[in-house]
C-alpha cells in the first residue's frame, strides 16, 4: 500500500512483470499513458456509453449517443413511442425534440398491438385513481380543450408544446392568440406544430399577428379539417391564397370574421363562399380590396345557409345592398357600419327586393344614404323584424321614423342614437304608432330632442311598452316625461340618466300612471332629482322595485329611509355622491324588510368608520360593496369588513 500512494508515475506498477500469467490477457489491457494499464475484463457491452473518454492527457466530455442521432431518426423513436404521455415527456427535455416531437401527425404515430395495449392499461388506471384528470380527460375526449397566447407569451415554442400537450388528453378544440413576441413571434413554424399535432381544431383565432403569411394558413388547412370558425384580425401577410387553401381544407367552416386584413378581396371571400356549403356567420370589416362582386358571389352561393352578416368600413355600393336584399333568404341578423358609398338608392331596393323575409336584428351606423325613403322600404320589406338600431344618422327624420313605425308591424325594440334630425314629434309619433308587439325604446343624444311647449291632444295608450332609456338628451324635459308617464302606464323598466331639465315635479305623473310596478330604475346624473321623487316611488312602486341607480341626484338620509322601510325586494341599490351619511347607512342596516345583495356608496364622503356595524350587518346578504372615494373611512376599516365580509367583493 505505501508503494501505492508513493507512486510517481515514473517506476514500473508490478516490477516482477505481468500481472497476469496467460499472455492471451495482455490484449484486455487499455494503456492510458507509459506505465499505465488498465485491466477490462471481458463482460457484456453497457447500453449507456461513458460520459467521458480519455484522449492523451486529458478528460473530454462526451456528448450522449442519442443527441448523435439525425432528426430522421429521432423522428422514427419518437413515433413509436409507446403512448402520448411518453412522446410528451420526451417533448419537455429539449426544444429541438419538442420541435421534433410536434412535427408528428397523428396518422404518423405507430399503431402496434404494444401502443393499444399500453393505452388501455393507462386509461384504465386513471379510472381506479378517480381523480380530477379522469373527469378533465372524459370533458376533452372530443378536442374541446382551449388554450389562448397574448403578447410576449405568443411564440412557436408555446405553440409546439400546446400542440403535443393537448394530443395526449383528447386534442386541442380552440386556440386564440392576441399579439405576438417582437423577437419571437408566431410564424408559420407554429401554426405547423398545430396543423400537425391538432387534427381536432375547431376554433382559430388570430389577431394581431404581422409575422403570420399564407404558409402558416395552409398549413391549418392541410392538417385541421374540422376547423368551423375563423377570425383573423389585423393580419396584414394574409392573403387570398390563405382563404383558398381553407376553402378547400376546411369545408366545414360555419363562422367567418375579418378585420384590417389589407390583402384580402373577391377572390378569397368567393372561394369560401363556393367551397363551404355551411357558412352562418360572416363578418368582414376595413378590407379595401373587397368589393361588390365579393359581397355578390357571397351572397349567391350561401343563399339558404347566411343568417348573420356584417359588413363594415367596405367599399361597397348599391349593388351590394340590392345583392343583400335579394338573396338574403336567410338572414336573420345583419349589419351595417361605415357604408360611404351606399346611397338611399341602395337601403329603397335592399327593402324592395323581398329576400329579408326572416331578417330580426338590423343595425345600421353610421352610413349617410339611410334617409325617409329607404328606411320606410325597410319597414314594409322585413316583416318579422323585432329589433332595429340607428346609429349616427344624420339624415333620418320624424317622417321616415313614423313612416318604418306603422310598416315595421312586429317590432319590438327601437335604439336610436345620435340621429340629430328626430325630434319630440318623431319620438312621440312612433310610440303612438308601433304595433302590439312594441316593448322598448331608446333614445341616446339625440340633440333634436327638445321639451314638448305645447300640450298634446288625447292619446292612445301604448300599452304594450316596458322599457324606456333616453341618455344624454339635453332637451329632454318635465312635460316631456309628463306626456310619457300618461301615454306608457305598463312601463317596467326605466333608465332617465344624463338629463338636467327633469326635475320632481316632471317625474311623478310617471310614477303614479304606472300600472305594473316598477322594476328597475336608473336615474343617474339628473342632479334635480331628489328625496321627494325617492320617497314617492319607494311608496307605490316599492313592493316590485329590484334595482335602484340614484347616482349622483341630490339624495339624503330620507330617501334611504323611504327605500329600507319600504323596497323589500330591492337587491341593487347605487348611491353614490350622494349627501348620505352614516344614519342612513344605519337605517338601512336596521330595516327587516330589504335585502341588498349589491350596495354602491361611492364618492360619499359624509359615510365615516363609525357606518362599520352597520355594513357589517348589511354584509350578511351583500355580495358587492363599493366604498371608492369615501374619504371619512379609513383603510384599517375597510380591513375590518374585508375580514368580516369574506363572501363579499369590496372596492375601496
């Protein structure tokens, strides 16, 4: 042994010669130097090769026989893996095997007895175990996992690892990605590891995405042929050859949305239109390549099938709208935004051409050929319609409104905002000749509404009212609200908010005339409201009013105390800037009868820490509180309720 540690490399190790008499050993001796051996015996080879070998005088390390291997046949092990979760395992130890496992299509992967039989055995396990995964891979088992990137998260190494995840619990049903990586992005590399690894792909979405082209769209179209709905929104590399390849790849496609996608036009929209016999749904907005012949084919082609269309900022004429409203036959809801080169002409032969025969929801914005003429053609040519919004045009007037009232014999719903031409005469005109089935109506700056100065003739009620909305009217005023509180005794629902020339005196005859009990009310913003009109409605109206919104009108501990002994069904009470002080907030916590589920005190600054009982006792039932710029009470109060109040989300 002192030889041993005394050795310097120079003397001979076994001076009296060999170690081993059989000179047939000899050749079983590795020399690591002069006067070194090392004796191998002769054994079976080991499977793992050292990770190092000896090269002269020095160690280098040796990299693992695996990482040799070429892609092609790493490919090949990884195909034959024996299930899913081991190819996903292999798919987390490097990003070049997930970029090789991810490139595996499904038909790809080796069907052998040894596979089946390994699944079952771990499907069956799973089932023993009766844990969560279980439940989450029967709810999955038909591709409806969804999974959703946004900004810097969005690259191709979360889409490859999205795609071998999801292949081994049931497949991926929805993908959306918003935005992109500035260094990374998503690019064609991506959306290949999707089209390869999530043949069950159903919903796409991509927004935001200046690095995807018309590489990365063939590829979904080559490997998802069960993809139903699309959206692509502001994809400026997209082109017709994207649209081209889905048409004929994915011919179960329902849902078509498009936005700010520059190099889209005819050609693409018109291969969709040929080659999905299932289209329900298109949306296509800020596309200047697109232009009638698009909308023409469209139209022609999905005539039995379209029933939600919508078009906005096209360039598009009248021809459009008379395609539209002539093989509209099943267009149930459409759509109309930013039209500028639509004329009155257009909106006449779309409501002539007797093709919107099941149309229900019109909304048109925005668009300057919307006058009398046409929009009484629109009443007379859609006879089921039930809900029609007029957004921001400016020339519709009382006349054409009257005229679309008496044609439009099933409507139901009335939004009108920012049409400056429509007065009082208008407004009043078609509540008075709206059919039976008139339920609601809304008015939303709309400057041409002025107070009535003159007394109205007798009336037929409008019985069939329940909702009423006028926002930011500044004409509105009392004899306005008078003349509706007498012509509307069933309304329910009222919203009076943004408007300074109402005043008490203006809202009671409404109170009183009401018949059915009023449900829900909004009133924020009308400063001259005050206890009176509170205590009023609080009285008659108190055994059906749900929700109160009371923000900002001149409100004081009265008017809590009216609403707590009174509104026993109220579970919605807003407050906020508002003179109330911790009496009122007491009168409320006192009453037997409310039950305030959501409580808004916001911008009260006369409500102090001593209304913490008080809200505690509320909280029994609140599920809401806002208590934001409330100046008097303190955060270690707010601390308190939020200990006392766990069930209870508190905005402070």
């Amino acid at each position: 042994m002192s030889k041993l540690f005394s050795f310097s490399g120079t003397d001979d190790f076994c001076p009296g010669g060999s170690m081993y008499p059989n000179p047939k050993e000899s050749s079983l001796f590795l020399s690591l130097g002069r006067h070194v051996d090392v004796y191998f015996p002769s054994r079976k080879r080991s499977r793992i090769s050292a990770p190092f070998v000896f090269s002269g005088e020095r160690f280098e390390l040796k990299k693992p026989s695996i990482e040799v291997l070429p892609d092609e046949c790493l490919f090949e092990i990884f195909r034959r893996l024996p299930g899913g979760q081991e190819r996903s395992s292999c798919a987390c130890v490097s990003k070049r095997w997930l970029t090789i496992v991810s490139n595996i299509r499904s038909d790809e992967i080796s069907d052998n007895k040894t596979t089946q039989a390994l699944d079952l055995n771990y499907e069956s396990t799973d089932k023993k175990g009766g844990d969560v995964s279980e439940v989450e891979d029967e709810d999955v088992a038909g591709g409806y996992l969804s999974r959703s990137l946004e900004g810097k998260k969005a690259t191709d190494v979360r889409l490859a690892a999205i795609a071998v995840g999801t292949a081994g619990r049931g497949g991926l049903g929805k993908l959306f990605i918003r935005g992109s990586n500035s260094s990374r992005g998503v690019t064609t590399v991506g959306l290949r590891a999707i089209s390869r690894g999530c043949p069950s792909l159903r919903v796409l979405s991509l927004w935001n995405l200046a690095t995807v082209g018309d590489d990365g769209l063939c590829e979904i179209a080559e490997g998802c042929h069960q993809l139903q709905k699309l959206d692509l929104c502001h994809c400026p590399a997209i082109t017709n050859e994207s649209l081209l390849a889905l048409a004929k790849g994915c011919p179960d496609l329902t849902d078509l949305t498009i936005e700010g996608c520059a190099n889209i036009g005819n050609e693409g929209i018109q291969a969709i239109a040929r080659c999905c016999p299932n289209l329900k749904s298109v949306s296509i907005k800020d596309c200047a390549l697109l232009g009638d012949q698009g909308i023409a084919i469209l139209l022609t082609s999905t005539s039995y099938s379209l029933s939600k269309l919508k078009l906005q900022a096209l360039n598009i004429t009248d021809v459009s709208l008379a395609v539209i409203g002539h093989y509209g036959k099943a267009v149930t809801d459409l759509s109309l935004t930013s039209l500028p080169n639509v004329t009155e002409k257009g909106f006449w032969v779309m409501g002539n051409g007797h093709g919107l025969q099941k149309l229900k929801s019109f909304t048109v914005k925005a668009c300057c050929g919307v006058t009398d003429l046409g929009l009484e053609a629109i009443g007379k040519g859609c006879p089921n319609l039930k809900q029609f919004c007029l957004r921001k045009c400016a020339f519709l007037s009382d006349n054409g409104l009257v005229s679309f009232a008496k044609a439009a014999g099933s409507l139901e719903s009335l939004e009108l905002e920012e049409c400056h031409w429509v007065t009082q005469f208008g407004f009043f005109g078609s509540l008075i000749n709206c059919g039976a089935k008139f339920k609601s109506i809304s008015l939303v700056n709309c400057l041409g509404i002025k107070d009535l100065n003159v007394g109205l003739p007798p009336l037929p009620p409008c019985e069939s009212l329940r909702s009423l909305s006028i926002r930011n009217c500044r004409g509105f005023g009392d004899a306005s609200l008078a003349a509706l509180g007498k012509l509307c005794p069933q309304l329910q629902n009222v919203e009076l908010s943004g408007l300074h020339g109402i005043t008490d005196v203006g809202f009671f005859p409404l109170l009183e005339s009401c018949e059915a009990g009023l449900v829900k009310v909004n009133l924020s913003g009308c400063p001259n409201l005050g206890n009176k009109v509170v205590c009023k409605m609080a009285d008659l109206h108190g055994w059906t009013l749900e929700m109160l919104n009371l923000d900002g009108c001149k409100i004081s501990d009265a008017g809590l105390v009216a609403i707590a002994e009174n509104c026993q069904l109220l579970s919605d009470l807003n407050v906020s800037k508002c003179t109330i002080t911790d009496s009122g907030i007491a009168a409320l916590a006192r009453s037997n009868v409310i039950n305030l589920q959501i409580l808004s005190v916001s911008g009260c600054n006369l409500v102090s820490d001593k209304s913490l009982p008080s809200l505690g006792k509320l909280g029994q039932t609140l599920l809401g509180l806002n208590l934001q710029q409330c100046k008097a009470i303190s955060s270690g109060a707010v601390d308190l309720l939020v200990e006392q109040l766990w069930r209870c989300d508190i905005l402070f």
